[in-house]
C-alpha cells in the first residue's frame, strides 16, 4: 500500500468534513477549506519526507493570528483544530481501510500531528505571555496616567481653594476685630466656630499642596541646624491638649543622638514627628501609652513612636503610607482630630514618608496585627542620616562651622 496515495485519495472527504464540522456559514467554511487544503498539502510533504517540520510555517501563521479576546481567555485555537483534524483522519482511515492498513497510514500521519501540537502549544502560550506582558504593562501605564492625574487634581484644587480660603479667614478676623468690646452680641462664638473650621481647612489644604509637591519631587528642605529633643518636646506641648482628653501619657525616652545638632529641615521634620504622634495617639485607647525613643547606629540615627494601640494588619502595613490610604470603614469616619479611630484624608503618614525620604532617611512599621481587644500596638521606624556639616556654604560660615571638604 502506498500511503502517500491513500492520504489523496481522502483527502476530498478530509477537507469537507474538517470544513463542516468547524466553520460556521458558508463564507467562513470556504475561507476555512483553503487554510485545509494549504495544511493537508504540507501534511503529504512532511509524511512524504519524514520530516513533520514541513507544517511549521502554517501553524506559526495560524498561532499569530487569534484574536485579543481569544488570547485573553487562553484559548487553545490551534491545538483544538490539530485535535480536530487527527480524529477526522482516524474516522476516515478506520472508515475506508481495513484495520491493518488503517493503523499503518494513521501512524505515518500521528509523528506530524504529535508535532504539531507540541509546536502549536509552545507557540500559542509565547503568544499568551506577550499577549498578557503588553496588557499588564499597558494597564500600568493607565494607573501611572490616573495617578498623575490624581496628583494634578490635587495640586489644582489645593490651590484654588487657598483664595476663597485666605478671603474667609481675613474676612472673619476683621468682623471679630470690630466686635469687640460688644459683649451683648453673641457674634463672637459663631466667628471662633467660622475660624475653626477656617484653620481645619487650611491644614487639609495645606497637607494637600504638600502631597502634591512630594509627588512632584517639589519639596524644598531648608537644612538648619536641629535638635532631636527639642522638636520632641514641642511635639508633646501642641499635643498636651489631645492626650489630656484621652488620658494618654506620652514619654520621651533619652537616647544617643537626641541631644546631638543636625542638619535638617526643622518645620519639616517636625511635621513628620508630629503626624506620627498624632497617629498614635488616634489609634490608641483611653488611658494608652506612646513613647519615643530611638538610637544611634553607624551615619544614621533611629527614632521610634511605639504605641499600645489597636495595631495594623500586615496586608495594611504599606497601605498606610499611600495617600488617601485610610484604613477601616469610611462610613465611620470622624473629622476629630484626635478622637479615638477618627476618620481623616489619609495624607499624614504619606506626607511623613515623602518629607523623611526626601532627607534621605526611610520610615516603617512594624506591627503584630489588628486586634481591638488584645491591642497589640504599633512601633513606627523612623532612620535618618546624621549630617552634622552645613550643606550650604553660607550657612557654615554664618554659624561659625567649617564646611564640608575646609
């Protein structure tokens, strides 16, 4: 028996019934029968050779064209088709042969088909890890535009917001200015209700233009000399008010490096210091306790704000440091600034991050978990470089120190 000319002789049936059985309507099946016709010759060339690779260039162009939708679901186009077309060849054989002649030209025909699969299968999945690659990487690209976006909403709005807010505060302290000595208007208590919320939205809008100006890289340090301890110390004095209210004790533990002058932004550092204090006290029960405390190692000083609060789950533990990155239910949120789990925008600890990255120091957590009962607490790390020479010429030389390299 030649199998050469038995694989032609069925190879009219071959073609009609693969055409009917996988295309749908009658322009896609004759498109579909010449793809048939174009692979069953080259399935005679490579049983005719010996060689399955003869079938490599159709499978390729067939594997680099399914759709996205196709290749976003995984599915398997080329390999199904190959599956397809083997069963047809057995139906067909087992059909018009007698069994011994059946199996010899089915087994010329199986080492092109195990081939072509095996060549379908690692063409389709290098297709589906390029296809997936791109889509991640233009999904990125949409979150780094969104948040881009997001980053000049915020620095828009912030500053228009700043000239109704200036107009308001001004506007108000004239009226109250003008009332006084009026004890018989009661003016006064509804113009300290207008200027409290006046100055609780300046610091909103304040904290926003500063997300705006760490997202941008726009941050300007102005490097003085400071002391650890006596930012610590102002820290607690604004904040004596919220821990008096919640019955918290704040302690200030000495440590190597406290007392030591450094080269910072003062008003930054302290901002950074006190939002991690009034993170603390915030999520710490009545009567709870927050202490800093830190220590020197090799070019670099650390100060911890450990609390005995609620704590932060680890999947919550990066959370925070992104803006707008507020835990728990947003439906219970509280605008008080130190009211137990109040609510806020999600901005102080992002803010702390960017104002201690950009002396660059670095800031973590660290946290057994959430639990309101146990209360497990929360140890905040704070690492910044020790520089003890003025960064700025001018400055040294007012301050009397020899600068860097004299």
């Amino acid at each position: 028996m030649n199998i050469p000319d038995t694989l032609k002789e069925i190879r009219p049936a071959w073609v009609r019934r693969n055409a009917n059985s996988m295309a749908r309507g009658a322009g896609v099946r004759e498109n579909f029968q010449d793809q048939l016709e174009r692979f069953y010759e080259l399935l005679l060339q490579a049983v005719e050779s010996g060689d399955p690779a003869w079938i490599d260039p159709l499978l390729l162009e067939w594997c680099n064209a399914p759709t996205q939708s196709a290749l976003r679901e995984g599915d398997r186009n080329v390999s199904e088709v190959l599956n397809r077309m083997l069963l047809t060849t057995y139906e067909l054989v087992r059909e018009d042969l007698n069994s011994q002649d059946a199996m010899e030209v089915f087994g010329a025909v199986l080492p092109v088909f195990t081939h072509g699969l095996e060549k379908a299968a690692r063409c389709e999945l290098e297709s589906r890890i390029a296809f997936i690659t791109s889509d991640l990487a233009q999904s990125q690209a949409r979150m780094e535009r969104l948040d881009q976006s997001k980053s000049n909403f915020i620095s828009v709005a912030a500053h228009e917001l700043k000239t109704p807010l200036t107009l308001v505060e001004g506007y108000s302290a004239m009226i109250r200015e003008s009332l006084k000595g009026d004890p018989g208007r009661q003016a006064d208590a509804m113009l300290e209700g207008i200027q409290t919320g006046v100055r609780r939205l300046r610091t909103l809008v304040d904290d926003m233009v500063d997300v705006s100006l760490i997202d941008n890289n726009l941050l300007d340090l102005s490097f003085q000399p400071v002391w650890l301890n006596q930012l610590f110390a102002l820290i607690r004095n604004e904040q004596m008010g919220s821990l008096l209210a919640r019955r918290q004790t704040l302690t200030i533990q000495a440590f190597p490096g406290m007392e030591q002058m450094l080269f910072a932004d003062p008003e930054r550092l302290y901002q950074a210091f006190r939002n991690l204090v009034s993170n603390a006290i915030k999520y710490t029960p009545d009567e709870g306790r927050i202490t800093i405390s830190g220590r020197m190692l090799p070019g670099f000083v650390e100060v911890t704000v450990a609390d005995s609060g609620i704590g932060i789950s680890l999947e919550d533990q990066q959370v925070i440091f992104e803006k707008f990155g507020q835990l728990g239910d947003a439906a219970l949120h509280s605008s008080g600034k130190s009211k137990f789990k109040g609510g806020g925008p999600g901005l102080g600890l992002p803010i702390a991050r960017g104002i201690i990255e950009a002396h660059g120091g670095s800031i973590w957590v660290e946290s057994e978990g959430f639990d309101e009962s146990a209360c497990p607490g929360s140890t905040f790390h704070v690492l910044l470089p020790v520089s003890s020479e003025a960064p700025d010429p001018k400055l040294a030389s007012l301050l009397g120190i020899d600068p860097p390299g004299g």
